[in-house]
C-alpha cells in the first residue's frame, strides 16, 4: 500500500465515507483510516440505520396491534419474536455497510482499520488493529487530512455504563428483552426514538428532561404537538427534572430525580436506564494537543469557511466542528470539502439543513424557528394547516399533526417549515428545496400538488401564510 495520498480522511462515517467517494470522483487518491472494522461509523453500524430498522419494526408491530382493525383487518394471535426482528435490523446494517464496501472497491478508495494519530499538517501515525497486523505501526502523508471522526454519547459523571442496566444509544439498540421499565435520561432526538420503540413493545418508558419541553430545539408547537402524542401513546416526561444519583442494586436501577423548580424528590425504579443526553466530538486520541487544535472546552474544532483548522492542510467536518450533529449535514460538508481541495467551489447553505425525529408521528424542520424569528426581531408572517384538511390523511386513517410555513413579512421568502404527522421526513425535502432556491411562499402556493397526497398540505399551509387556504 502507497504511503503517500492526496487525501487521508480520518473516519468513514457519513461525513468521511462521502468525502473520500467525492474526492476519488475528482481523481484524488484517498486513504480511509478507521478504528472499526466495518464502514459506515456511528450512523450506519449503531445509530441511524438500526434504530430506524427497529422504529419500522415496531411501526407495524404497533400498527397491527392497534389500527388495522379499523381497515376490516382482523388479526389473531399476534406477538413479537425480538429475536428475529433484531436479526433483521442486524441484516439491513450489513447490507448497508456492505453497499459502501462496493463504493470504495469501485472508486479505488484504500481503507486501513487503524487508531490514527495526526504528527503534523501533512503525516498521519497509523497503528493498526486488524486481526492480521495488529499493533504494527506506519506513517502515511497526504497533501491534505481531513477529520471526520464524529461524535460520542455524553454520560453522566459518576454513572457508570455497563451496557446492561444503565446503556447509551448503542446498546439500548441490542437488548435481548422488552424492559419492564425503561428510564430516558434526556428529552431530545435519540432518546424519543428509542423510547418510542421500546415503548410500542409494551415496556413503560419515563423520560426525564432537565429542561421545560422536549426536543427543544423543535419551534415550540412542534415540541407541543410531539409531547401530546407520545403521552397519549403511554410515555411519561418528568420536565424541569435532573437525575441526581443512580444505584444500581439486585439486577435493577433506583433513580433519585430532583425537580429543578423546587419540590422532593421523586424516586424511580427502572430494570433500564439509557443516558441520552447529547453527543460530544471524538476528537480525542488524534494528538491535536500536541498541534495546538484550535477546540472549546467539549472538544469541538474550530475552522474557517473553508472547513480548514489553524493548520491550512487539516480540515474538519461533521460532529467535529460546530453545528447539528446531523449525518446529512457531515455528508454535505463531505462533499464540500472534497471539491474545495479538488480546486472547485464548494458550499453547504446551513439555513437548509433539515432535522427529523422519527417518532410516530414523526416531526421534520427546516430553517428558523418561530422563537428564532422573535428573538431576532424578523417581521414575519405563517400559515399553519392541520392534516384534518387533507383528504389523503383522512383515507389513511392518520389526521394527527399539522404543516407550518414561516414566511419574512416583507419579501415573503419562506425563513422556516415545520411538520408532525405521517411521513413529515419526506415531505420536508420540498421545503428544504424550496429553501435552497430562494422561494416565496406564493412560489409554494401556485405549484400544483398531486391529489390525493398528504404534499397537499404543505401547499395549503403557503396558501395559508397570506389567508386563502382553499380547504381550511
């Protein structure tokens, strides 16, 4: 194997795999260097793609528990072989990660599972871990290194994850039973989805939110909406809460949670406790101490416009560096960064980057929040269209939720969109494009939407922004 590249990219998850395939496309010769042995990182082998396997697993388990019935549907006898429905989300990651295996093949894209340590702006130390040459060690330069590692559960201090009684994300996704009692600690993305499948299972979920509402970050009738939905589903939030201490005794755990506004504390027993309070980077181990990596306190990289550290020749993208923790977001800092080294004009317009929570329902964002807007003095106007309107949402028997628009005031270019409700994930890519291109809400309004289609909502959501909605 060469030891001299155009590219080494250190990490092959969304952010690193795509960069490496851009840049070979450009003809740049690109090393992938990786501590797994499987491709694909956090979001293909132990975040996105298996939780969304298991969240369509327990979709249907739930939807024909509960909703057939009203379809003429009758279903006797129904149970759940977890055994076999983890076997397949098992099978779907693999096929996944296979299909990047065939992406490297055939754009000659060269990948060592190796623990990667940054010497300086053109040398990478790499120490490998395959079981063939385990522990050797050897240098690799490159004209360009970029960082693309990602990002690492936050754990409690004090708590000790044992993969077992208390878990993160990653295990939380491989237990072999339904928990009795399952305890989220976090309100956000991750944990909602995963409570939400353990949840259709029959387990009891309780999350504990240290803030007001979940998934903050969502505009606030968003958040709402959400809250509504899951409680009706049978999931417990304990709000303004922290978790101040967890024993674990006899196989279990006793959670001590401290009401923040005031009040005693409420004691809780779980069999599982998963600690889903955010991500940090893994930026650690890379030796950019030693560099003098410009990074805050959370280890977070600084770079310019450009994705390029202190040291012109080593870029970031991804969880790295600031901005969502997003894998289309690292893909399309990937891309970006791979045309901006290939010599072409490379650019991500982060006022575009869509967010989902793929709970049922599921919730979708793009652009500024309703709060944002206020907070920074934008005039603004919005239209905000329920799923009752929609004739297709009726005829599949699933009206929950609602399309909102927010549109500047004077210009009427769309600042922000907002769904809950079946499918929202796909629907926003239209207001994502939308947003991409410059439209206006009257833009949206006169496109003419398919009938019958839940996408009709969003048209009568621009509609509603200056009041003629046709079916509200």
């Amino acid at each position: 194997m060469s030891g001299t590249y155009d590219v080494i990219i250190i990490g092959t998850g969304p952010g690193g795999y795509v960069a490496a395939i851009r840049a070979a496309q450009l003809g740049l010769s690109v090393l992938c260097l990786d501590r797994r042995a499987v491709l694909g990182g956090t979001c293909l082998n132990v975040g996105c793609i298996p939780s969304k396997a298991l969240l369509q697993s327990t979709h249907k388990y739930h939807a024909a528990s509960h909703d057939y019935a009203d379809h003429g549907i009758k279903i006797g006898g129904l149970e759940v072989d977890l055994e076999l429905m983890m076997e397949r989300k098992n099978s779907v990651v693999g096929q996944t990660t296979k299909g990047i295996e065939y992406l490297f093949r055939k754009n000659k894209i060269a990948f060592i599972q190796a623990s990667a340590r940054i010497i300086d702006g053109h040398s990478v130390e790499a120490t490998y871990l395959d079981s063939n040459e385990s522990g050797k060690v050897e240098t690799f330069t490159a004209k360009e290194i970029i960082i693309a590692t990602g990002s690492q559960p936050i754990v409690m201090p004090g708590v000790e994850v044992d993969g077992k009684i208390v878990v993160t994300s990653t295990e939380a996704l491989e237990l072999s039973s339904v928990p009795r009692h399952l305890v989220v600690v976090g309100g956000g993305y991750i944990g909602l989805e995963i409570g939400s499948i353990w949840r259709r299972l029959g387990a009891r979920v309780t999350v504990v939110e240290f803030k007001s509402r979940i998934a903050e970050a969502l505009d606030h009738d968003l958040s709402r909406a959400l809250a509504k939905e899951l409680t009706a589903q049978g999931m417990e939030f304990l709000l303004n809460s922290r978790v101040e201490k967890i024993l674990i005794q006899n196989g279990a755990a006793s959670l001590t949670v401290i009401p923040t506004e005031g009040g005693e504390p409420i004691l809780l027993e779980a069999d599982v406790v998963l600690i889903s309070m955010g991500r940090r980077p893994s930026t650690a181990g890379l030796g950019l101490e030693s560099l003098g990596m410009v990074m805050d306190s959370r280890g977070t990289i600084e770079v310019d416009d450009q994705y390029r550290t202190h040291i012109p020749s080593i870029r970031a993208i991804g969880d790295v560096i600031a901005g969502p923790m997003l894998a289309h977001k690292a893909s399309e800092e990937g891309i970006a960064v791979a045309e901006l080294i290939a010599g072409r004009h490379g650019h991500v317009n982060y006022d575009a980057i869509p967010a989902v929570v793929y709970t049922s329902p599921e919730v979708a964002s793009v652009g500024r929040t309703e709060e944002q807007l206020i907070a920074e003095n934008i005039d603004y106007k919005f239209g905000r269209i329920p799923f009752t309107a929609s004739g297709r949402a009726r005829a599949n028997g699933n009206t929950v939720g609602f399309v909102k628009i927010l549109a500047d005031a004077r210009t009427d270019r769309i600042l922000g969109a907002h769904i809950i409700g079946e499918d929202a994930g796909g629907m926003i890519a239209e207001l994502v494009l939308a947003m991409e291109f410059g439209a206006t809400s009257e833009d949206l309004a006169r496109t003419c939407h398919a009938h019958p289609t839940l996408n009709e909502t969003v048209m009568e959501a621009a509609l509603a922004v200056e009041q003629r909605a046709i079916h509200f």
